[in-house]
C-alpha cells in the first residue's frame, strides 16, 4: 500500500464535533405512534438496525453546518435572530408514506415523506431560510433554490425498499425549535424554541 503524501501546512481539518439546525418536533403522543412504525417496518425487513428512539423522531427545517470544537457563537446568534423574526401561523402535517434514501445496493435512512400534507414545512423552510439571508447568515445551505424533502428519519442503515403508503401520521405544528447535535454521540440539545402565531 502506497504511503499517504504529507504536505507541510496541509494536515486534514478537525473532525466535525457539533452540528446546529432548526426543527419541529411531534408531540409525546405522535413521537410513540412513529417510534412503532419505525420498530415495525424495520421487523418487516429483517434488517438488523434499530429504529429511533421516539425522542428523536424530528423534522429538519434547516440545518446550518457542522462545526469542530462547539457551535460558532455568531452563528448561533445568527440563527436565533431569525427566529425571532419569524411570523406564521400553527399549522398541521401529515405523513403518509414510507420510502427510502438509500442508493441501491447501499443501506441508507429509511424515512416517513409527505406529500400536500407537509406544504406548512416547506413554507416555514422557505422563511427560514430569507430570515437567515436578512439576518446575515451567508451561507448557500439556506438558499431557496436549495431542494428541501421534509421527513421523518425513522432507521438508518436499511436496505433499500420502494416507496410505499403507510397510515398517515399527523400532528399540529405550534413551534420550531433550533438544535445542538452532539455528532456521534446520538444526543440532542434544544438551545431555544419559537412559538408560531400569525401577525
């Protein structure tokens, strides 16, 4: 096996430690109907991956970066002023099917999707993302023309299966919330949440 070349002032960059991104979240109820889904399907396909854990079952909305050593504190507040500046209404999803993002022959995320039943998140990501342009963030990842398929990570690690409709899972959207991910560490720290009402 051939030596790696090393190149003075070249060393690989850190590995990423932290990640930050806005969310919602299911209520207590919803997150236990899903996290019975997941361990459902994942029965079904005999796959050795374990579903979520019902505290984890979320939706992104927009996630603003991995970072090395902690959060960028600028960036945090960034964020959080575009939070603030946020103006719509609760709004109901549903979720109405199952399908997966893995690359055949590969395993991947096996996720819930939606159809006209998550419009509300797409229109919340939508704003996101110009609150966060207004508030400076500068950063291509929250550009509109950015495509954006909101779901729900049930499994990692699955076999590929087709697309396939599922009882609908629905819940009313009240807040969003921007999180710390503790990457590797499979842990979750909500730094704020936003309340929505419109006006």
């Amino acid at each position: 096996m051939p030596e790696q070349l090393w190149l003075p002032g070249l060393e690989a960059p850190p590995a990423p430690t932290d990640g930050l991104f806005f969310a919602v979240f299911p209520d207590a109820h919803t997150a236990a109907d899903i996290s019975k889904l997941a361990q459902q399907l994942c029965g079904e396909t005999r796959s050795k991956s374990k579903p979520l854990a019902a505290n984890r079952m979320h939706v992104t909305l927009l996630h603003l970066g991995n970072f090395a050593g902690g959060l960028p504190p600028a960036r945090v507040e960034a964020a959080m002023n575009a939070a603030a500046s946020i103006r719509m209404a609760p709004f109901s999803v549903d979720f109405d099917s199952a399908l997966s993002f893995a690359l055949k022959p590969r395993p991947g995320p096996l996720v819930l999707g939606g159809g006209e039943g998550v419009v509300g998140l797409h229109a919340l990501h939508d704003a996101l993302g110009l609150a966060l342009q207004n508030a400076g963030f500068g950063d291509r990842a929250v550009l509109a023309s950015t495509p954006y398929t909101p779901h729900v990570t049930l499994a990692y690690g699955m076999p590929w299966i087709a697309t396939r409709a599922v009882e609908a899972v629905s819940w009313n959207v009240r807040e969003f919330a921007l999180v710390h991910s503790l990457l590797g560490r499979t842990r979750h720290v909500v730094l704020a949440r936003w309340p929505l009402a419109a006006g």
